[in-house]
C-alpha cells in the first residue's frame, strides 16, 4: 500500500509533497479557460478555411492534453536532469531553426514555421525556456568558477539565437528574449553602467529595424497612425471590449471571431472580453500575475544562483508575453502577433508554455535546490 507521509520514497508521493500546487493549479485553470474560449472563437475561423466546425477544437483538446503530459514529466526532473535536457534541446533547436529558413514555409512575410514529421512547428517558440535555462546554467557556473567564461559564452550563445530570428525575421520574439538575457545579466551582477549601454544600444537597434523591416515598420506606423489591415482588426478587436463591458455578451454571442481572422490566436483576449466582460479579462491577468509574482517573491530568498536565475527568467518570460499578447489587443502596444500562453489556439504556443512552467515547477519544488550538488 502506497503511503502519503512527507517522507515515503515513492516518486509521486514526494512530488506531491514539493511541487509548487498553486502555480500548477493556476497553470490548469489557464488551459481550461483557453479550451473554452476555443470553443468559442474557432468555429467560425474553420468555416473560413473550409474545415469543419470542430476541426480547431479537436486539435485543441489533443494539444493540451499533451501540454499537461509535458507540465507533470518536467516538473519530476531533478535538475541535473532538466540542465542536461536543456542544452542538448538548444543545440537541436537552433539547427530546426538554421532549418527553418531553407526549407519553412512563408506566412505575412516571415519564415517562422517548419513542417517535421507531418507537424508545423515554430521553433523559436521552444527555444524561449531552453535558452533561458541553458543561460541560467551558464551564469552559475560563471560565478562558482573563476577559470569558466560562463558570462562570454552566454553571450555568444545569445548572439546565436538573435541572429537566426532576425533572420526569420522576428523582431518580437528577438525584443523578448533580449529583455529576459539582459534581466538575466542583471541578476548576474553586470553593472549598471553596461545596463544602460544595453538600454541604449537596444533602443538604437529599434530604430534601425524601423528602417531594415518592412514589417515592422508597417505595424509602427499602423500603431502611430492608423491604417492597414492591422489596424482594422484592432479596432474591431476595441469594439469587442466596449460590446462586452463588464459582464460580456454571453458565451458565443460575440461578433469578433466573425470579423478577425486571428480572433483564436493573436486577438483571443478580445474575444473573452466580448463574451464573457471585463470580469474574465482580470481573472486571466490576475492569474498571469500569480504565477509571476510568487516566482519572483521565491526567487529572492533562493541561495542556489541557477535556480534564482532560471526561475525569474522563465516566470517573467511567461509574464512578459501575456502581457505583449493582451496589451496589443488593447492597443497599448504595436499588434506583434504573439500569442497568449495557454489560451490561444497553437500547439507550438501550448506546448512551449507547458515547457515553461513544467521548467518552473521542477526547479521551486522543495528540497530540490539544495540537493543539487553537481553543476551538470
């Protein structure tokens, strides 16, 4: 008979002791919000393309059940296991990466997509948290051992990853990990005088795609001005959140997924704030902010450096790209075209989220840092 006690030696058992429940609950209720808005917004994108009502649902549902089966096989990983894992996946990445500008396939002017074994990928999606821990790693060892350039190598290693997504091109996707390695450097100890440098030297960059990129330049502009398609459906996308107020229309009696071609994607958040009001909009920010704030609060008592860098880099990545996702549908910011974690439709999306916070959840769990003894 199994036993429950703090101290059984059954695997589960004790993962069940350790693991953080409330970022893994947060992280379920986000899935079964996403499902449900799924529900909602894909039919009437799959009668656009001719399939049938269900077809975006079903491949919903199998993706997040293969989401939650990646959230439960990370979060058991000691970390010896999740560092080896990371940096034999970010060499394989990069090369589906390298890849990807050969043999992808073109969507709104940007090679991002490849097709492998009947599947599309974005594999750029993946590399986030793969970089992000394999830079954690790096940084650790830095500061355990003089003779390891650990900060050197990480940053050529940086240079590699931005340089194959602007060639793609991905200007959103490059800003955000550039922000995660920076806060990464940071927490590292750079100093602030090369902080600022980095400030600087990123805002010069910005101003230099405005004039390299089309495409951004395009969706600046749109942003400034207002004009373009893009422009149309952020408009549509701010008619949707005044339609729903502050209890929403109701489930499936919203008008944007007629008129957005993204409403599952890119512009889910509008959706959810059509049909469902205001109150369903704070409860998905609130629970973005939950896991990102309880990560940060834990990564400021944690004494082991890989763990306190992983961890912040991978709850703020998280963060950040809710953030992007909603603030553009909003029209806070430019429209990018990045997804929210966990709810909108993509199995590339979901599954890297679940990479994410599988990551997450496998480094906070307790006793797990300080039974780390082996930087490999």
């Amino acid at each position: 008979m199994v036993s429950f006690s703090r101290h059984s030696h059954n695997a589960l058992v004790k993962w069940l002791w350790t693991v953080d429940k409330v970022t893994l609950f947060v992280a379920l209720a986000l899935l079964v919000i996403g499902i449900i808005l799924d529900i909602t917004a894909s039919p009437a994108v799959a009668r656009r393309i001719n399939v049938d009502d269900f077809w975006f649902i079903r491949k919903q549902v199998f993706y997040v059940i293969a989401s939650i089966g990646v959230i439960f096989t990370l979060s058991m990983l000691k970390l010896k296991t999740l560092r080896r894992m990371s940096i034999v996946g970010f060499f394989i990445i990069a090369f589906i990466m390298f890849l990807t500008l050969f043999f992808g396939f073109e969507t709104k002017g940007a090679k991002r997509w490849i097709s492998l074994f009947g599947f599309s990928m974005q594999a750029s999606e993946f590399m986030k948290p793969i970089f992000i821990v394999v830079t954690a790693w790096l940084l650790d060892c830095g500061k355990k051992y003089d003779y390891f350039p650990g900060m050197m190598i990480a940053i050529g290693l940086y240079g590699v990853v931005a340089g194959l997504l602007l060639l793609q091109p991905d200007i959103g996707m490059t800003m955000l990990v550039t922000a995660i390695f920076c806060l990464q450097l940071f927490l590292a100890g750079l100093p602030m005088l090369l902080v600022s440098v980095l400030t600087a030297g990123g805002i010069g960059l910005l101003v230099l795609f405005y004039f390299i990129y089309p495409h951004f330049h395009a969706r600046v502009d749109q942003f400034l001005y207002g004009s373009d398609e893009t422009s149309y459906q952020i408009n549509r996308a701010m008619e949707a959140f005044q339609n729903g107020n502050l209890v929403g229309k109701g489930p499936g009696e919203g008008t944007v997924k007629l008129l957005i071609p993204d409403a599952h994607t890119d512009f889910v958040f509008a959706v959810a704030g059509e049909e469902y009001g205001v109150w369903l909009c704070l409860i998905i920010i609130v629970l973005f902010a939950v896991i990102v704030v309880r990560s940060l609060r834990t990564a400021i008592k944690e004494s082991n450096l890989f763990v306190m860098y992983a961890e912040v880099g991978l709850a703020v990545s998280l963060g950040l790209q809710a953030f992007v996702n909603m603030a553009s549908s909003l029209h806070i910011i430019p429209t990018k075209g990045m997804t929210l974690p966990f709810i909108s439709y993509g199995g590339s999306s979901l599954l890297s989220s679940a990479i994410e916070v599988g990551m997450l959840l496998a480094i906070t769990r307790k006793n797990t840092a300080s039974e780390d003894k082996d930087n490999l």
